[in-house]
C-alpha cells in the first residue's frame, strides 16, 4: 500500500506527543494547514530530512501552519531525535504501542513521508522519501498562506539533493 495520494482526505487521529499532551489532527486544522513528517529514528534520510523540515517549519512560523512530527518509535528515542537533529516541532509516538494505526491509515510503507494538508483536511502534498522538489512545493504553499514569495530553503554552497529513498 502506497501513502495516500494527493486530492484523499487525510484521516483523523488522537495521539500523544512527546510532552504527554494529546494531539488530534482535526483540531490542529482549526488552526490551519499541517505539515505531518513520519519518521523512525534510525532511518538515515529521516536524519537528513528532519533538520530541513526544521529549518521550513522555523521559516514559517507564525503563518498558521502546524508542523507534527509522527515517529514510529518510543518518546525517548523521539526526544533525543529531536534534540539531536535540531527538530523544534511537536512530535507525536504511533508505535507498537498502538499498532502503528496513524502509519496504517496513511499507508506508510516508507520513511521518511512528508504530508501537507489543507485546513479542510485534503492532502495535497504527499512525499515519500526526500524529494526536494516536494519540499519546495510546500514552501511555496506556506509562503501563499500569507501572500508572500517563498523564502530561500536552500544556503548558499549547500548541496540538497533532488531525491534520496526512504
């Protein structure tokens, strides 16, 4: 089963982050767009995603948007992730402990999977692996959120890759 695709419904879910506090995806919507990152901490690309994903979620702070990070380990693994690879946005556990449902319901078969959705819940960046290019593209939305041009993702010299597997 391939993650779900753009144009689907994303599914509600209740989680519990890393600071013990319950997280449930349509409340976030309420908010704004979420930006949901699935990772599991041993996943080399995941370590090379997330402090991207960090450096999009703290250029568009302030915007509305909500970044969640849904890893498929446990909270001490998740918060020495987080402390390790500078991730400044919550993160939520959907492990064993739940049988992976969250994971389930978006057809993960692959970390790490990125997902942009709409505050009326339709996904509409679903990005498997790292593909710089989806990356971009949801900049891009997030800079639309307050009518301005996207900022640069990229430092000068930096080489980000176009695509590396999950």
């Amino acid at each position: 089963m391939a993650a779900l695709a753009t144009g689907k419904l994303a599914p509600d879910f209740t989680l519990t982050a890393t600071d013990g506090r319950t997280v449930k995806l349509q409340e976030l919507l309420q908010k704004g767009p979420v930006v949901l990152a699935f990772f599991k901490v041993s996943c080399p690309v995941c370590q090379y995603a997330f402090p991207m994903y960090g450096r999009l979620a703290e250029l568009h702070g302030g915007t509305g948007v909500t970044f969640l990070g849904i890893c498929q380990n446990g909270p001490s693994e998740a918060k020495a992730f987080a402390r390790e690879y500078g991730v400044a946005f919550p993160v939520a556990m959907d492990n064993d402990a739940n049988h992976y449902a969250v994971s389930n319901a978006y057809g993960i078969t692959n970390v790490p999977t990125l997902f942009y959705i709409d505050p009326k819940g339709e996904i509409k960046v679903s990005s498997v692996g790292w593909l710089k290019a989806d990356v971009e593209e949801v900049n891009v939305l997030l800079a639309a959120l307050v009518e301005h041009k996207p900022p640069m993702l990229w430092h000068a010299g930096e080489d980000a890759p176009a695509f590396r597997a999950g």
